[in-house]
C-alpha cells in the first residue's frame, strides 16, 4: 500500500485568525512546481473568501525558502505553449497574493531564489533570518528572471533591481533589508518571535481599515499622482464612514480608550 503523500501546502491557523501557509516540497526546495502553484492558488482562493482572516503567513519547510520554478519539470516539456501557460499559472498566483484582503508576511528563514524571490516580493511584507539569501539567478542558466523582475523592481530601486537581475549574485539579508526587499532581520532562533511582533501590531487594528488601506496602496503605486491622490481620498472618505474609524476619532478627541 502506497503511502499517503503529504500536502504541498500545510495550513495552520490561530484563534485570532491569523493563517499560516507552508511550502511543503522539502526535497526539492519548495520548488514552484505546477502541482504546488496550483495548491498555493487553491488556499489562497479560499482565504479571499474569508472575511474572519486577518493576516496570513507565508512559511516554507525544510532548508531553502524557495529555490524558484522546478526546472526538472519546465525541462521535461519544452515547447512555447506550456511555458506560457506555466508562467502566467504563476503570475496568476502572484496577484493572488496582492490582490488578498489581509497582508501577506513573508517569513524567510533560507534561500529565496528566482520565483523564490519573487513570492518575497509580492507578498506585502517579509521577515527574513539574518542567513537568508537572496537572488534572481535565472540569467545564470541563460534565463532572464522576466517574471520575478516585475515584482523585484517594484520593490527595490532600479539600478539595484537590474544589477541583481543581469549578474544573478545573491544579496544577504541585509542588503536585502538595506534595499527594501524585506522589512526586518533577525536571528534564525528569533525568526518566529519577530513574525508574531509584526502579527500582533496588525491585528490590533480593524480589519476594514487595514483591508482598504492594502487595496488602495497597490492601485495608487500603478498610477499618475494626480489620480492617486483623487483615489486616495475618496478611499479615507469610504474609510472614516466606518463605525470603527468613526468610534477611533470620538476616542481621540474624548481622550479615552476606543471601545471596539
């Protein structure tokens, strides 16, 4: 009898409704193969459903975060039309990410490599240990990372962005602080205590706001100033129509605790 295989994707979630999500492809370094783009989609799908999540935590086992697409698998059919359809399954996943209702944590305990360090990037915040690397590598093997390249110059400023991109170099944690890929750094032992500070602090806060707030952050960064501005505006008009900003402003002036 064939053992029973286990989940690409471990799901865990606390009383506060704070979800985790777990690369599981340990041996193969959580390599983004179909399989797994598909289950991550799958979980992802189901927590934009979800009006009790409030934050969720992207997580991976074993010794690398994510070592990018699985090459054995791109390998083993090449023709134009399955790369195409491979590569947009996989940009469908990443505005998954973006597109959540709740921010996404990025918690980077080892290598973020290629489609690795894109999954980095798109999710809205990152906590990496301080023996975590990162690189868009691909150029390495002939392949320009075209697809991680989008989130990774969204992210980090553009000279920094390219150079990583056409010399395929992993950068440390820390240059990946100091560029603006990930947020903070920390022990590998503290790794999980630093996630839950940032955890905390969000669900301290209403979840409309928060949820309002990540939907117009994203939209005003891919337009003119001038129509950001309108947008943001009309978005803190929505936001301070709710009972919880209303109650957070009383609280303010009254000189008391807000009452949620």
């Amino acid at each position: 009898m064939n053992p029973v295989a286990e989940p690409l994707i471990l799901t865990s979630r606390d009383a506060r409704g704070v979800v985790t999500l777990t690369l599981n492809r340990p041996t193969a370094f959580n390599a983004l193969s179909e399989a797994l783009l598909a289950s991550l989609q799958g979980e992802l799908n189901h927590i934009a459903q979800d009006d009790t999540v409030r934050v969720v935590v992207l997580a991976a086992a074993g010794k690398a975060f994510c070592a990018g697409h699985d090459l054995k698998e791109m390998r083993a059919e090449p023709s134009l039309a399955y790369y195409q359809s491979l590569f947009r399954q996989c940009g469908r996943v990443m505005m998954a990410i973006q597109q959540l209702p709740v921010p996404v944590i990025a918690r980077v305990h080892a290598v973020a490599a290629a489609a690795g360090c894109q999954l980095v990037a798109m999710c809205d915040l990152a906590v990496a240990a301080n023996s975590a690397r990162f690189a868009v590598n691909g150029i390495n093997l002939g392949l320009f990372c075209a697809t991680p390249s989008v989130a990774l110059a969204r992210n980090i400023g553009r000279k920094a962005a390219f150079e990583m991109l056409v010399t395929g170099e992993f950068i440390s944690a820390e240059q990946a602080l100091n560029q603006g890929l990930i947020n903070r750094v920390t022990a590998l032992e503290d790794l999980d205590a630093e996630v839950e500070r940032l955890v905390a602090s969000i669900v301290a806060k209403p979840r409309v706001a928060v949820a309002l707030g990540k939907r117009l952050f994203y939209r005003q960064l891919e337009t003119g100033i001038e129509a950001a501005y309108d947008d943001a505006a009309q978005t803190m008009a929505c936001n301070m129509m709710d009972e919880s900003a209303l109650e957070g402003v009383q609280a303010f002036i009254e000189k008391r605790p807000v009452r949620l």
